[in-house]
DNA sequence: GCAATAAAATTGATTGACTCAATATTTTTA
DNA sequence: TAAAAATATTGAGTCAATCAATTTTATTGC
C-alpha cells in the first residue's frame, strides 16, 4: 500500500519513522507498539519509543491504522481499516486472529440502545488457539 | 442477593473486605477498583487497594463478578454475571450502560474462525449518550 | 537551493493501573 | 480456643503510556 500517498492527502509530514511504522504495521498485524519499536529500530537506530507512540496515537486519530485493546494486552495496531472486522483472541497464547463480519453492517443495533447514537459495535470473540488446544490435551494426558 | 450464601458455596472465606466490594459493586455496577477503594473504605478505615484488588481478581476467577475492560479506561466490575450481556459506551464521557442480546447464545459464531474453540464473544457498541448528545449540539451552535 | 517556519523526534521525568512479596491480622478448622 | 490457612496491610516495584523541554528534521516561500 502506498502510504506516501496516504500521508499526503492528509496533509501529514512525511518522516522515516512514520514510514517505518507503517511497513512494520502491514508486515507485523495486531503489534504493539514496545514491539514496533524494536523493529523500526533496526532501520532507524537513532528512533525513541516515545516517536512511535506520537505516530501511532497520531494515525490513530486520522483513521489510518486502528487501536484494538484485548483485555490483558497492551494496544495493538494494524492497518487494516475501515472494514469493520472483529477478532478472535487466545484466552492461553494471546493470539490475535481477524475474523469477518456475517453481514456488512452488522452488529449496530443493540437491543437496547438506552438512546445512545451508536457508531461502533466491536466484537472480541475469546476462546483457544488450535494449538493451544493441542497443549492443553498433552497436559490432561499426563494426569 | 446473598452474597455470604454465593461465597460459601465456593468455600471461599467470609471477610468483611470481600463483602462490602461486593455490595459496592451491586449498588455501582461498572466501577473500577479505585472507585470501589473509596467506597469500601468508607465502611472500613483500614482497609487497602490491595485487598480491592486481590477480591476483585479473585472473584473474577471464580465467576462471582465480571470484569470489562473499555478502551481508554481501567478495569470495570460488575456482580451481573453468566447472562452474556453486552455494553454501550459513550465516547465522550465514558458512561457504559448494559444491554442485552438479540438471541440467547448470540454471536457465537464468527464467520472465520481459524480453528479456535469460541468460548465467548465480547460486544462493545461506541457511540455518543443522550446528555453528551446534547451538549455537542449547545457547542455546535456556538460556531 | 536556502532561510524561516512548522512539525516531529529525542530525552528524561512522571503518571497511573496494577502486581509482588514480606509481615501482620483475621477467618476457618478441629 | 489453639493451630492452620486464608486474607489484609504495607511498601516497593513494574510496565504501558504520557508530558514537557530541547533538539532535529521536514515543509514552505522565496
Ligand atoms: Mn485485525
Ligand atoms: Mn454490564
Ligand atoms: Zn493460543
Ligand atoms: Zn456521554
């Protein structure tokens, strides 16, 4: 994806951190940022933590890369926007998987509303890993 | 409810700690721990933010509370527990109310599953509340 | 290109939620 | 009611994340 490009519709500076971070980000999806760092900072040796948090926070803000915080986890972000897709999240691993909606606008009406105007709905659906699944059957055997 | 009756069961011990979160909890239903210190200690002088959290962790493990956890705040509790509720939170001001689900065993099912046993799925609709609704609208007068 | 200006990066301190671990107290058991 | 087990208290410590001052880099206008 050219983010050049998408950095320039939007007015935004154009810098080797912020590029670098969004490569990171499409190569390495559902990262947080202390590891986003530690890749950038292979490339950019003279990089700050805290430049990937403006980035991130930044892009965040602008709608170019998304924030999703599966409880027990630091904020992870990847760049696949504005599709609405939910996640799948290992209760043992922590591994985090994207899985569609059933339908296009799918879970916006709660059944009751209690008249707030609703924008989001954002579905975690926990459970376990296959291979999660495999270790736990290899500890029951050994009981 | 009765608490002393549900804490008994589990053979859990019987402190004056654990049951005065319990009936915060009832009375503040999505209350993070900080909130719950403030009111427990009210009730009891000596009492720590340990002992909140431990109980809390500890009651979250058993099944006795549920934990939520809303982007951008700190762990939420609740004593309503095993009805597979969902949540609506305000962007603005961070209100979240309950609200139930379409179907009984709802959202289950998503459309990929990457082989993960789904053993819950999480919904958070985001929106804007009544009140925030309102106040959004005098500023936008303003302009 | 180059200076002026604006934006971003670096650095170090700081916050805030939460945990760890040692000791003291309370609750349960028998 | 004494002994054992569980919980509470205290203080230190962790980790993600933010704030703010200064320096560096990128953009703009010439
Ligand atoms: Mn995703
Ligand atoms: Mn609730
Ligand atoms: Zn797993
Ligand atoms: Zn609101």
């Amino acid at each position: 994806m050219d983010y050049e490009q998408i950095l320039k519709e939007r007015n935004l500076s154009l810098t080797s951190v912020r590029l670098a971070v969004l490569e990171a980000l499409e190569q390495h999806p559902h990262s947080e940022a202390g590891v986003l760092f530690k890749i950038v900072h292979k490339k950019i040796k003279t990089t700050s933590k805290q430049a990937i948090y403006n980035n991130l926070n930044m892009m965040v803000e602008h709608g170019i890369i998304r924030e999703i915080k599966p409880k027990g986890q630091p904020s992870l972000y990847e760049t696949k926007v504005g599709d609405n897709h939910h996640h799948i999240v290992c209760r043992s691993c922590q591994k985090v998987m994207d899985t569609d909606c059933h339908s296009l606008a799918p879970c916006l009406s709660p059944k009751i509303s209690h008249g707030f105007v609703i924008d989001e709905a954002e579905v975690t659906f926990w459970g376990t890993c296959p291979s999660c699944q495999k270790s736990k059957g290899d500890k029951n055997e050994q009981h």
